[in-house]
C-alpha cells in the first residue's frame, strides 16, 4: 500500500533506502537526450520487426515448410526472448543497461545475418531460439524490460505514461511502415523474374542493418548504469508476482494470434497473399499507434486500469468476430476495429508496472513481468499451427479472445484499487500523479 504519511513526516522520517533511491534520479541533462534516445531505437527496431514479421511465414512456406515447422520456429523465437529475458531479470539491475542494451543489438545483428543465409529448418530453429527475432507486432525481445527500466528512470512520474506512449507510437508506427515495406522483396522479385525466396533474405539483412544503427544509439545513453546492489525484488515481490501472472493469461492468449500467424491465416483462410496482408498490418499498425495517445489521456482521467480494461474487452470481442467472420471484408474489418483498441493498453499497463514498484526495482520488475509473457506466449503458435491443420481455421482467434477477456475480468477485480507507490527523487518523497487504479 502507498505510504499516506503527511509530506513533513516523510521528510524527518526518511525511508532506510532512501539514499540509494537517490542514486537512481538522473540529472536533468539527460533526461530528454535518453528519452528520446529510446524512443527512436524503439521505432527502428520496430521498423525491423515489422518487416521480418511479415516475411516470415512467408520466407518459410517458400522455404518448404509445413504449417507445423513454422508453428516451432516462431514458438522458437518467443521461447528464446523468454529464456534471455529471465537472464536479464536476474543480474540486469545490477549491470549497465547501457551494456546490455548495446549486446541485445549485437545478438540482433548475428540473428538478421543467420536468418538471410541459412534455410534448413534446424539451424533456423537454433538460431530463433537463440536469437532476438520477433515474430508479433508487438515488442517480446529481451530489449523491451531493459528499455522500459531506462524509460521510467529518464522522466519524471507525470510525464511517465504519456511517455511510454511516445515509446510505443514510436513502435508502432515503424512497425506498420515495417509490414507495408515487407511487400517490396516479392514485388521486385516478380517483376524482374528473380527468386522470391532470395529477394525475401534482403528483409533480414535489413533487420541486421538496423541492429547497428540501434547499437550505436544505445551507446550514446548517458544515464544508465548500475542501479541496486540489493536483492532483484526485495519490496514488491508479491505485486509484480501476481502482475506477472496476469499478464501471462493475456499473453497466452495473445500468442495464438501473433502477426506472422495471423498472415498465415489470411492466407489459409481467404487467400490473401503477403501484399494484402501487409496493407492490412500496416493499417492497424497505424490505428494503434494513434490510439495511444488518446491512452495517455484516458489514463490520466479514470487510471490506468480502468484503461486497460475498458479498451481491451471490445478489441477481443472484435478478436472472436473476426475469427468466425464468413467473408474476408467482414473479418479485415474486425481486425482494423481491433487494432484501433488493442494497443490502448500498453502505455498504461508498463506505466502502472513501473508506478507500483519502487525505483531501484524496476529493471527487475520489468523483467519479471515480461519473462512469464514470453513463456505464455510461445506456446500457442505450435497449438496454432496443429489447429489450423486438424480443428478449423476460426478456433485459435476465437480461444486467443476468450483467454484475454478472462484477463480483463480479474484484472480489474484484483488491482482496479490498488494505488501507485508515492514517487522518490533525490531523497525526497514526489506526488506520483492520479493514485486510483
């Protein structure tokens, strides 16, 4: 519970870890330079993502592969941020962020370079698993924990969520510039009569160009560093333990509708080819990302749960609808009504993380909390994958919309009271903003 001492009792009474809380405020001259550092990063990776997101089941059914084997290697991908992200978890609140974000590009850079050259299935696997690849539209890779810590520590508390919706807008937006672009390599390969297959390996010598571009802007952050000597979750465990789990239900069933699965569904389904599906990605690529801003606002009249929840339960509604839509406008326009609310949750949800933990806890709390996401969401592309061949095309949208509505129900049962934590900067207690949900 928020500490509700008057601000004077705070003062001569100050809490034991106080000074090491004030380690953790930046100076002001690098607030707005690292801020705005992560938010371009995080537009180029989204850029990279989209791209590759796109071409992959693609890439692979051209490849040869069968629904299942691209099923793996996509819960290949989700499988190895999980793994990395837990590694983070554990020892990143005590290393550089600014280290660990530079090595998590360097791994981007080896997994674009394995991706364009290799084309058997095992070393395509290995390398999913081992690598940063991501097959959503959202962000899953071992950069988000790491960046949101970054994030929250750069700006003050009332500029938090609508931050997050800059990081986010920022993904967003390049994701769908990402997917539209994804049409290029067929395009070009058909018109010049060249190999599809090669034309589509240039997506992810992309993906491996802007891993360098990305590592030099991480480089050039100014504020991180090592941030808690402590144990990774000492104050807040049960919270983030039981944020975490939450999560995990709607990030389970998040993973039976990723975006390279939802391209093999319209495919399966409808017919449409990567072209079409890349218009409709970029589309609710766009609609999401504007819909965060109206977010920010949302958040700061009813609090950030009561965003999370009013805007998440019509966009899987629309989920099931468009899984059992009999024509294909019908079902594309339930995905663009979706992609205009499913993303109005973001901000909110990490700046609520971010708001209930104490500060030199938050690298581990963003870990903690996006680790099981990972995990929940990898393994339903594989149970995707045997659906589409053996149940029916409409069971996994359907499934992925009851999960995540079962999501919203308890978690506004559980936290829609539960108030951030009173902000401390250099040593002194700070008005955190809305306090309910």
């Amino acid at each position: 519970m928020p500490d509700r001492r008057p601000c004077c009792q705070a003062r001569s009474h100050p809490r034991p870890d106080a000074g090491r809380i004030a380690v953790l405020a930046p100076r002001a001259d690098t607030t707005s330079h690292d801020a705005t550092s992560i938010v371009i990063a995080r537009g180029l990776r989204g850029f990279a993502d989209g791209i590759v997101s796109v071409l992959l089941p693609g890439h692979l059914m051209t490849l040869g592969f069968a629904s299942f084997e691209i099923g793996a290697i996509v819960t290949g991908t989700l499988l190895g941020s999980a793994a990395l992200t837990i590694a983070v978890g554990i020892a990143g609140h005590r290393l550089d962020r600014r280290r660990l974000l530079v090595a998590a590009a360097a791994l981007m850079l080896v997994t674009g370079v394995a991706f364009a050259g290799l084309t058997q299935f095992w070393p395509l696997l290995i390398v999913a698993v081992v690598g940063t690849l991501n097959p959503s539209s959202g962000d899953v890779s071992v950069f988000l924990p790491t960046e949101q810590a970054e994030l929250a520590h750069a700006v003050p508390a009332a500029r938090r969520t609508r931050a997050f919706a800059a990081y986010n807008v920022s993904g967003n937006v390049a994701g769908a510039v990402g997917a539209l672009a994804s049409a290029g390599p067929a395009i070009v390969a058909h018109r010049l009569g060249a190999d599809v297959a090669l034309a589509e390996r240039c997506g992810f010598v992309v993906y491996a160009a802007v891993a360098v571009v990305v590592a030099v802007i991480y480089f050039g952050l100014r504020g991180s560093g090592a941030v808690a000597t402590g144990a990774p979750l000492a104050r807040s465990r049960r919270t983030v333990l039981e944020l975490a789990a939450l999560f995990s239900l709607d990030s389970f069933g998040g993973g039976f509708v990723v975006q390279s699965l939802l391209v093999l569904w319209l495919y399966r389904r409808f017919g449409l080819r990567v072209e079409a599906a890349a218009a409709i990605f970029f589309a609710t690529g766009i609609l999401g990302a504007a819909s965060q801003w109206v977010s920010a606002q949302l958040a700061a009249r009813i609090g950030h749960v009561r965003t999370m929840v009013y805007t998440h339960v019509p966009a899987n509604l629309l989920l099931v609808l468009a899984g059992i839509a009999p024509t294909a406008p019908l079902a594309v326009a339930c995905l663009l009504l979706r992609g205009l609310l499913s993303q109005m949750d973001v901000p909110a949800r990490q700046a609520y993380v971010m708001a209930v933990v104490p500060p030199d806890e938050r690298t581990a709390a963003a870990s903690v909390t996006n680790v099981p996401r990972s995990l929940a969401a990898a393994v339903p592309p594989l149970l995707t994958g045997l659906m589409f061949d053996r149940v029916g095309l409409a069971w996994p949208l359907v499934c992925a919309g009851v999960l995540k509505l079962a999501y919203d129900v308890l978690l506004l049962a559980r936290f829609g009271r539960v108030a951030p934590l009173p902000e401390v900067e250099h040593g002194r207690p700070q008005q955190s903003g809305r306090t309910p949900t």
